[in-house]
C-alpha cells in the first residue's frame, strides 16, 4: 500500500493501525534547531480526544514517543521519528463483525483492492491514524509560528443548525469558550442539544467546519499542479469522512457575477474585499486564507442496519465498537495540523526562491 506520505519539502509519513501495538509517523524536512514545544503537541492531543457527551468510551493516553530528529529539546534537522502506543483496543468488540461488509465503511473497498481488511476498527482507514497527523502538524506550528503565522479552525456548523454571518464577523476567541469551538455561544448550546437528541437515537450527525490562516505572506503556492488551493483541498479530503472542500466565495461563486465578487485594489496593494479566499491563481496573496470542509455522518451507528457478508448474503449489522456522535469537534486538530503541514511545505518553497534572489 503507498499513499501514506504527504507534502514534498515539509513531508510526513504516517504508519499503524487502529488495534495493532502502536501507531506513528516519520517528519522529514522540519528545520533544524527549532525549539521542542511539548506542551503544544500534548494539547493537540488532547483537543483530538474532546468528546463533549463522552460517547466514545476509547481512552487512549497518547503519550508520544520521540525516537530521533531532536537533541536537547530541539529539531536537529534529521527525520523526527515517533510512535504512540495502543493502549486502550478492544478488538474482541469486533468479532462478530468480521465477516460483514458494514455500510458506507471501508471494508469493501479495501478488501476488494488488498484482498485482505483488518475488521478491528476499521484498521489503516480508522481515524486512529489521524493522531499522527496532529504530532506532525504541530511541527509545523512550530516552523510558522516563527512566521507569525495563526491557524483556527472552528465548527460552524451541525445538522440544519449553522453559524450565518461570515466568519470576519466572529470573535473568534470566543470558540475557545465552549466544547464545541463555535465562535457563537448560543448557537454553540443550540448544536449541544443537537448532539445529545441524536445520541438518544442511536444515531449520528453531519456537520461542517471553518478554519483560517492570518499572517500568510504573498507568494506561497506553485503553479500549475501544486498550487496552495489544490494542495489545501488535498489535504482536507485525505481526512476521514470529509465530503467536500471550498475557500473564498466557494461554491456561491456560481451563483454570482463578477461586479459581485471581484476583490478590488484600494492603496498599498490591499483590497476591499476578499472573496477569493486569500489565494489567487494558486498563489497566497496576503490576506487571510478561509475555507469550510464539510463532514459527512460517522457510518458507525448503534442501530440494526441491513448489511451483506464476504459470501455476498444479505444479513443484519448488530451494533458494536466504540464509536462518536460526530466528526467535530475532535476533527479541528487535525484540520489545524494538516493546514500547518500544507502552509509550512510551501513556505519552505518560498523561503527558497527568496534565498534563490538574494
């Protein structure tokens, strides 16, 4: 199986499987002599585990451990190598299910393609592997924090009920006071209920998720086929259970003209607006970068659901496992940590064409 590396300068390579021993990563090209900041990875960490009903009985310590690329308590410029033990796997939970192809799962897929699937909790395509990507992406924190460089993702919405001003117009600090991160405390409550009505049905819920870039200088992107935008969608749909990418206007543009949306010039190279999401022609352009990822309903539900077996019977699914209600609020680190990882990869590219003009 390849497909487990992302980036090109800043690159990450993940590894492991949801009930195997551990699971890991490798980061190669993080700059060396970069200050070790431990607390923001444990933080990361620990916003991944934000389970606001305490639904999901899984508890996993993720305690991390470094095996190479720091001395000291800082980057060293060789490959960071890590790995976090499984601690808290169940997978006799899934014996009965071993034979089933659940619904909207990846078990058909990947057994018709490998021609073996590891049933314990979805295996590779489990968003266990997902806590890898936090620990790499907070590498990357590092690099663009000395950049000045701020990323905040935030649920704006789940179900019907959903954020409706554009973000500008929320304090964004005030997502940090609710379990939710929704930059709306009302709206945030409103979302809660949501949550707690689909628990009581045994079922769960869709929902969607802002996230923005402020301090991103002009210049960051390559066109034509590695452009910021496409590189940004790529990154949010390798997360699990993502449905769809927009940045900018997005998919209203469709619906406007240009008189509506064009980002006009006023002085200093600064414009009026900024529809185009902080990116044109695949290229940053100074302002802040926003985009929304939409997230469908987590498949695994508590509820009977009419399935088929490896010999193609038609058979019932028993519920089993452990299992969210829905995909955020445990998903905005790791659009915090695939965002940095894409951002620091093109600004080591633009930090080398500057070296390269000196």
């Amino acid at each position: 199986m390849s497909g487990n590396s992302f980036g090109k300068l800043f690159r990450i390579t993940t590894f492991g499987e949801s009930h195997g021993k551990a699971i890991g990563g490798v980061i190669d090209g993080c700059p060396a002599n970069m200050a070790v900041d431990y607390g923001l990875i444990q933080q990361q960490l620990q916003l991944r585990q934000n389970d606001p009903l305490h639904i999901n009985k899984r508890k996993e310590p993720d305690n991390v451990e470094f095996i190479s690329g720091l001395f000291e308590g800082k980057t060293t410029g060789t490959p960071i190598a890590f790995f976090i033990q499984n601690k808290n796997a169940k997978s006799e939970d899934y014996l009965q299910e071993m034979n089933v192809l659940k619904p909207s799962h990846g078990g058909f897929s990947y057994w018709k393609k490998y021609g073996v699937y590891d049933y314990r909790g979805g295996g590779r395509a489990s968003a266990r592997e997902t806590a890898c990507r936090v620990v790499c992406g907070c590498f990357a924190m590092m690099y663009l924090k000395m950049y000045n460089i701020h990323i905040e993702a935030f649920t704006t919405q789940i179900g019907t009920t959903k954020l409706e001003k554009h973000f500008c117009e929320y304090n964004l600090e005030e997502a940090k006071q609710n379990s939710l991160h929704c930059p709306d405390n009302n709206l945030a409550e409103k979302m809660l209920s949501i949550l707690k009505g689909t628990a009581v049905l045994s079922d769960t819920i869709g929902c969607a998720i802002g996230c923005v870039v402020k301090g991103v200088p002009v210049g960051l992107g390559e066109p034509v086929f590695e452009k910021l935008s496409a590189n940004l969608a790529k990154a949010m749909l390798s997360i699990n259970a993502a449905k769809g990418f927009e940045y900018g206007s997005g998919f209203d543009s469709a619906s406007k003209k240009g008189s509506e949306i064009n980002d006009l010039y006023v002085d200093k190279f600064r414009t009026q607006t900024n529809f185009s999401g902080g990116i044109q022609a695949g290229i940053s352009n100074g302002n802040p970068i926003y985009f929304s990822v939409p997230f469908k309903p987590i498949p695994s539900i508590m509820q009977d659901q009419q399935s088929i077996d490896k010999n193609g019977t038609l058979c019932v699914l028993k519920p089993s496992g452990r299992h969210d209600i829905c995909a955020t609020p445990r998903v905005l680190p790791i659009i915090e940590a695939m965002t940095a990882i894409t951002i620091a990869d093109h600004l080591l590219y633009h930090n080398a064409y500057k070296m390269n003009n000196l």
